[in-house]
C-alpha cells in the first residue's frame, strides 16, 4: 500500500532529462488519464488512473494536470531594502545613471543589504520562498551580489544556506560578489575584482555556494575580467555560470561556452556566434523575459533562433528588487509565448528539465519518474498548454516535496460564510 495515489490527472508531464536542446526542447513526454503512487517521499509507480492501486491517501485531480515541481534557475532571492519609489522615475524616463546618483539604482539594495541582520534578512527570505512556493517552485537557486564587500557577501551566502537547511525547498547557492562595481572602486575595478577573486577561497572552505556568476557588461566586468574570475572560480572546483550580453554583444555568451559554463544568463544581445556556440554545447541559455518587460524595452531575447539553431534554452524570473519584483515563475512562462515565441512544449522543458540542469540538478529535480524524489505539482488546468496561455493568475491547487504537502491552495468563503460566524 502506497502513501499517497493521485488518480485522475487528465495529463501527468514526464519531461526527458536534461539538457534538452533544439528540437528535443519541441517534444513533450505527457501520459493522459494517469495516476500516480508516492512512496517514503519518492514517486513509486506511475500509470493508468482505471487501474486499481491501495494507498493511504487518495487524491482526485478532477481532470486535471500534474507535473514535476517547477525550477527556477536565477533568482536574487537575498536582499535588504526595496525600491519602489524608482518606478515613477523610470516611467518620467529618468535614465538609471541619473537615479545611481540619486542614491537608487543597485547601489541603494546594496546599502540595505549591508545594513540589515541576517535574522532580517532571513525572514524576508522566508517570505519570498512561501510565494514562490505558492506558485509551483519546489527548486531554486539564490545569488549573492547585494554586498559588494566580503562581510555582507558572506552574509547572504549564509542566509541562503540556513534558508535551505531549514525549509522544504531546495536552494542551490551562487557567489555573484563581482555584480557590479561599488562607488569605492571607481577608479579601480582591478582591485576590487581582487577582493571579490580571493574571497572564493572562503565561499569554498564554508560550502557557501554551489556556483560562481560575474555580471560582464558594458561599464561593469569585461570580458577579460570575467573570463579571469572564471578561471579563478574554476580552479577552486566551482562550476561557473555568467550575466552575459544582455545589453551590448560584449561576448559573455561566447565566454561562456570556452569556459565550459553550466549557464550563461539574460543574452537579450547575444551574436549570431554565441548563438552557434550555444548550440554546440551544453551551456543552456537562461532566459529572462520578465526583466526586458519589467523594464519596458521592447527586445526580447531571440529564444526561436537559439531553440531553432540547436541550443538549450531554460527560463527563470530574475527575482530581484529593481529590475524584475516577481516571483511567479508562471507569469515567465507567459511571457515566454508571447514575446519569445516558444511553444508551450519548449515552455514547459524550460522550467523543468533545462532549469534543473541549469543548476546542476537534473538527477534531482525537475522529473516525474519512478525513484525520483516526489516534488509534484497538480494544476487547475485541464491541460498544459493553458497555464501559459491563461496568464496572470496562479494555478496551482497543491505542491508537494519530497512526497509532503507543502502548499495547498485555502478554502475560500466568497460565496458562503463559515458557519461559525453565521449569525442565529
């Protein structure tokens, strides 16, 4: 007798492993009218739901879809601060160098970030994790970047691995100390790509991160910078992962590939080279259409030719608090049809296989299969393609990891009072 059998499910999606690229990312595994068995926290039988299975607890899906807990492999899940006031700024088209003067911009979450406890900031991180729960995460990974200096750095390295010690989800943790060049060093970016180099050897003693990530754009890391970070971080035993070419073509994307990355990041600006190179290795392209949108320009990251050239392409939010405040994982997933024109087949492979790999957990997370770790998520919807097409709403009914409920959407009393507060 099983523990838990959800019987019903009009479609169950049983993503490939990843990476799956080009047209591997256009094929969706889906079995209809299926069921499955939990087991000790693992997925122990998969099959038909006319088949007569015993369990502890029956769920009935209704009709209704099931797929692997959600992935998403770039996020900023750790800072202090907020940045609200900047949106009225940016809609008067106030440039973002005029409001790094002001006091805004990235260098204002850095100064809250330094300022906030790690008790702080590990409530706040709590609270971030509940809604992306909410939302059919069960896997994720968390940046650093908002400290620029080696105290707060290590600060929010913590704070993402207590935050993964102490709840249901998984957090993979990336050290991303040069994300920009604080006002200090100016005049010397050398020295503190230095700082940011020999505070590797720290990240690695304490087991702080899983990954290393450098921002390499126009006015922050060059290449060269970038590719000398890498080398640093390599040889340390990271894996190493890049914000690359989101507004110039520089040639992170092409760094990225030399440099053997698990993932080179944004690539709104990617070349025609990177592109090929993408698709001849598996570096994945992570995508993050929220952010062009969030900040209202109009070129997406060209995600039909790198499918189309052969490359693997995942999504994510870029949760953060100036350029992309969301942390609904199915709001990209929109986005992803209608501005990077991906089918909802390539939509769904993003968000599970290719994000799971990503982040280096593609034996971990992002599958529905027999022996693999019970992160599932049932959806109201009657079919997969509707969640992107339906945008803007959550769909989740129930998320459990590792076989335990973790979410569950509530009883709602729109149409009906409870009837311990009804009146006699």
């Amino acid at each position: 007798m099983y523990d838990t059998l959800i019987t019903n499910i009009s479609q169950l999606i049983l993503p490939e492993k990843g990476p799956l690229k080009g047209e591997a990312m256009k094929k969706l595994n889906v079995k209809e009218n299926a069921a499955v068995a939990l087991e000790d926290g693992k997925v122990a039988w998969i099959g038909s739901a006319t088949e007569r299975v015993e369990a502890n607890e029956i769920i009935d899906a209704k009709g209704n879809v099931v797929s692997p807990g959600l992935v998403d492999p770039h996020t900023h899940l750790i800072f202090g601060g907020s940045r609200e006031e900047e949106l009225a700024l940016k809609q008067q088209g106030v440039p973002y160098l005029e409001i790094l003067k002001q006091g805004g911009g990235i260098l204002s979450t850095v100064r809250a970030t330094r300022k906030a406890t790690e008790e702080e900031l590990l409530e706040k991180g709590k609270f971030f994790l509940e809604r992306m729960a909410s939302y059919g995460v069960t896997t994720l990974e968390a940046k650093s970047g908002y400290g620029l200096d080696k105290e707060t750095e290590l600060k929010q390295l913590k704070v993402a691995k207590r935050l993964n010690e102490d709840s249901m989800l998984d957090i993979v943790s990336t050290y991303l100390g040069p994300h920009a060049i604080p006002p200090e060093y100016k005049r010397d970016p050398e020295s503190f790509l230095t700082q940011m180099i020999a505070l590797l050897e720290e990240v690695h003693r304490n087991d702080l991160a899983h990954f290393t990530d450098i921002f390499c754009e126009t006015g922050v890391f060059t290449i060269e910078q970038s590719r000398r970070f890498m080398q640093a971080s390599k040889a340390l035993g990271f894996q190493t992962k890049i914000h690359a070419d989101e507004i110039d073509p520089l040639g992170g994307t092409e760094l990225a590939v030399e440099m053997g990355s698990v993932s080179a990041d944004h690539l709104v600006a990617a070349s025609e080279q990177g592109i090929q190179d993408l698709a001849s290795s598996e570096t994945v392209a992570v995508l993050l259409p929220g952010t062009t949108f969030y900040l209202g320009k109009d070129t997406y990251a060209p995600a039909r030719k790198m499918i189309d050239s052969g490359a693997a392409v995942a999504l994510a939010t870029d949760f953060n608090p100036g350029s992309c405040v969301t942390e609904n994982l199915q709001m990209i997933m929109s986005l992803a049809a209608l501005k990077l024109k991906m089918t909802p087949e390539e939509i769904w492979n993003a968000v599970t296989a290719n994000a799971s790999f990503a982040i280096g957990r593609e034996d971990l997370a992002g599958q529905v299969e027999v022996g693999a770790a019970a992160d599932l998520v049932l959806w109201e919807a009657p079919n997969y393609k509707y969640i992107p097409y339906h945008f803007g709403t959550n769909h989740v009914k129930t998320v459990w990891k590792r076989g335990e409920k973790i979410w569950e959407r509530g009883e709602c009393h729109v149409f009906s009072v409870p009837q311990s507060e009804s009146q006699s």
